[in-house]
C-alpha cells in the first residue's frame, strides 16, 4: 500500500519536466508513476507528435529517433526494470529472446559460447524493435493519466532560475513558459538545449559508421546472438521474430557509403563473404539505415534542478547493445533519488542528493564504457590488441567458466543492476 507523497509548495508548474518522450524519457516518466499518481507533476515534453490507431485507439508514435527502424538488444537486467515498470507484460509477447551468445574473430581461432542455463536465467537478453518497444511504453504511459504529456511541443530554450529550472515551449506555434524544480534533459544524443547550457561533451570518433538493417538467414537462428569481429568492423546479428535477424555491421564511412549503395543482392552477398554460412545463405534483407558511431559522455550530467539523462550524457558504439540498457539503469537511480528528496520534503531538483546519483551511476556508466570500448578497440583496431592475444582471451573465456560467466553477466547487464523501488 502506497502513502502519499508529502505536497511540495506550488509555485512551479511541474515538480518534474521530463524534456524528451524518446526511450529513456518515457522510462523515466513510469518509473516516476507511482509518485506521479500521490501528487508529484510529471510532464513529458516531446515535439514528434503521436498519432491515434484507429483499430485500438491507443497512440502510437509516429517515425521519431526513439522508435524508428532499429532493434535493441534488451538485457536481461533491463527485463528486470520492465517488470517493476508495468511494460514487461506487453513487452515479452514482441521480443525474440537471446538464449545463447557466439563471440568470435573472423578467421581466427578463439570462440567465446553464453549459454542461459550457465547463467541460470531463462534467456541472457531479449531482441525487441523500437517500434514495438515504443508502443508499448507509450501505451503503459497512456494508463497514467495523472502525468501530463505535452506533444507536440518543443523546448525551445531553459534556464536556471530561483529552486528550479524555467523552459521555453513552443506548441503548435505557441509560445509559453513552463517552471520546474527539476527538468530532466533526454532530448538524446544531439543535444542542443545541454549545448545552450554549455554543457560540454567529451568525445571519440571511431570514424565508423553502422549499417543497421534485418535479415532472413536461410537457418532459423535458433535465438543465437551472433558477435563478429572482422578485419573492416565488427557485426552483431541477433535474433528476431519470424525468423529473421538484426543486423548492426560497423565499418569505415566510405565503406559504409558504398555497401549503402548497393543493390539488395549484392548488398547480401558481401554480407554473406564476410559472415559465412552458419546460418545458412541470407535471402531477404530490409530496408538500409546508418548512423556515425562515437564515444560520448557529457562532463556534467547534474546541476542545481537539472538532470542529463540518456544519449545525452552519454553514447557508445552499439555493437554490444548497452546504451539504452544502461541508461535505464540511471532511470531507475534518479527515480529513486527524486523519491527519497520527495519523501525527505526536499525539491526533486536539490543538488546534493543528485550529485550522489551521479555518483553512483558513473562507475556503471564508466564501467559499461570501456567495456564496449574494449570490445571494440580490442577487436576492431588492428594492432591495439595482437590477434594471438585476443583469441587466447575468447579460447580462456572459452574455458575458464568463471570468467565466462563474468562476461555474461556485463552483457546481460546484472553486474550493477537496481531494480525501481515501488513503495513510497
Ligand atoms: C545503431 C544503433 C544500435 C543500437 N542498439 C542498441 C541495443 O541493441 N541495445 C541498447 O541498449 N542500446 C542500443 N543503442 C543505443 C540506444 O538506441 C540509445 O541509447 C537510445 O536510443 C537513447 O534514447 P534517448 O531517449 O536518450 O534518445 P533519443 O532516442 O534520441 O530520444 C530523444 C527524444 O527527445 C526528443 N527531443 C529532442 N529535442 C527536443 C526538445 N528540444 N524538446 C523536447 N523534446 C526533444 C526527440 O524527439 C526524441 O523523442 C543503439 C544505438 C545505435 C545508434
């Protein structure tokens, strides 16, 4: 049985502004639900409009960065989080889920295999399309009727002022202004508005790019989670509904621009040189998107009433899929943060307690980093780690079950997890 949140003084719009309704910020917002419906305002700033499906009449979000083409890897601690958040329900019937991982170098020796069962868990991640996993938290959001959603509005400029944050809106042309005690920045990985605040980023260009499209294999995949190293790049393919897989292929820009180029057969085919057969000849291949990789985190992710959240505090190469996994991590943290200041009687913006957010989350955050940064650099870039070197550190893997289990559990995201408190 919940109790409700002690009232905060009301001179501000929103006790809560969450600037950004993209994956992490509608994570946010439902972990935040349980304060929401005891009193605490909630608002969710998003200018992608959404739009009403006229068979189920729930809202759907139109094509916006959050939910567009892609598939995430989900990890099996981000299952943990969607269950404490309500989503898991919806969610578990639109995943495929990953039951075993294969790591390998192209042409070499040494192979690392995850199996669930050595994990003791009933699969090591799951594989779900933004698109899906959009509905679906749209739609769990939808159930709370108690957190406003301003969509679409934009904020157009913020500022600090007296105990909070004061934003700029623009809403179909109209301009108003909105006060928070805490406005929480998820408006990802381009962030202008933190650029406004001159919040500075710390970045690493991998000058690769990744193609991201599905795949049908000719053999089922059999809910193996492919990870491949190769001399241009590395390549994930993960397993998905119907059969088909995920594809995430880094490589250089140019390379990039010209497998973008080419006709879907002959894009298949060098897909096909490069992964081998073991799954068979691909068939079918969808449609080709690709993004510029790099190695973000901005240099402050709180201030006095504001939050950076998501891909704009931090970004990373995709190729292990840990950023949305990670930054669900530091959802949950905050929402827990502006529980305990809620509780204290304290603003959800007040520095203190936030800096000991940031605090905790950045040895996660550092930790999952270098992770895939090593994956990458260790593997990708010739010379940084010799090939003999590498492959002795799969075959050990290989061996060694301790070791193994160690690495499944950084993949599968349990090595620093916290799950959402619900009780107040
Ligand atoms: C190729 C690729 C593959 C990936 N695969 C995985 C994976 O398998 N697993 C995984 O865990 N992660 C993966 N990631 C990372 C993951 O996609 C990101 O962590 C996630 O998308 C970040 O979401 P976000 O909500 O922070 O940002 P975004 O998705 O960019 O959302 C930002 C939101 O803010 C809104 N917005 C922007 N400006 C404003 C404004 N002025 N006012 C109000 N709202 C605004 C936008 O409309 C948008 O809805 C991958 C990334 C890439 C590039």
């Amino acid at each position: 049985m919940s109790r409700p949140a002690p009232a905060l003084e009301t001179e501000f719009d929103s006790d809560v502004v969450i600037i950004g309704g993209g994956m992490v910020g509608a994570a946010l917002a439902l972990a935040l639900a349980p304060l929401a419906r005891s009193g605490l305002k909630v608002t969710v700033i998003e200018p992608k409009p959404l739009k009403l499906d006229e068979a189920d009449k729930t809202l759907q979000p139109s094509y916006q960065p959050s939910y567009d083409a892609r598939a995430s890897a989900l990890s099996y601690g981000a299952r943990l989080i969607f269950e404490q958040l309500g989503v898991w329900d919806d969610l578990s019937s639109v995943v495929t889920p990953i039951r075993h991982v294969h790591v390998s170098e192209k042409g070499q020796f040494g192979i690392t295999r995850l199996n669930h069962k050595e994990s003791n868990v009933p699969a090591l991640g799951y594989v779900v399309e933004n698109r899906l996993l959009g509905q679906c938290l749209l739609g769990q959001l939808e159930q709370h009727k108690e957190i406003r959603f301003r969509c679409p509005a934009e904020v157009q400029a913020m500022q600090a002022v007296e105990g909070g944050m004061s934003l700029t809106l623009n809403e179909n042309g109209e301009v108003s202004t909105l006060r928070a005690r805490l406005a929480v920045l998820a408006d990802g990985g381009r962030s202008a508005l933190g650029e406004s605040l001159g919040i500075e980023t710390d970045v690493h260009e991998y000058g690769d790019t990744a193609i991201i499209t599905n795949v049908t294999p000719g053999k089922h995949h059999d809910y193996v989670a492919w990870e491949r190293f190769t001399d241009q790049g590395a390549m994930a393919l993960l397993p998905l509904s119907e059969g088909r897989c995920a594809l995430v292929w880094t490589m250089s820009h140019e390379l990039a621009a010209e497998r973008m180029a080419l006709d879907d057969n002959t894009f298949l085919d060098t897909l096909q040189k490069r992964f081998g057969f073991r799954m068979g000849r691909f068939t079918r291949v969808g449609e080709r998107h690709c993004y510029p990789l790099s190695l973000k985190q901005a240099r402050e992710q709180v201030r006095p009433g504001l939050v950076v959240l998501g891909n704009a505090a931090h970004s990373m190469h995709p190729v292990a899929g840990q950023g949305f996994n990670l930054s669900l991590r530091d959802a949950v943290a905050l929402a827990d943060v502006i529980k305990d200041n809620v509780m204290a009687r304290k603003s959800p913006g007040a520095l203190k307690p936030l800096l000991g957010y940031v605090d905790d989350q950045q040895r996660d955050q550092l930790l999952t980093m270098r992770f895939c940064d090593l994956l990458v650099k260790g593997f990708g870039e010739p010379g940084m780690i010799p090939a003999f070197g590498r492959n002795l550190g799969l075959a050990a893997m290989e061996a060694v079950p301790p070791l193994r289990r160690l690495f499944a559990r950084e993949a599968m995201g349990v090595g620093s997890i916290k799950t959402p408190r619900t009780e107040l």
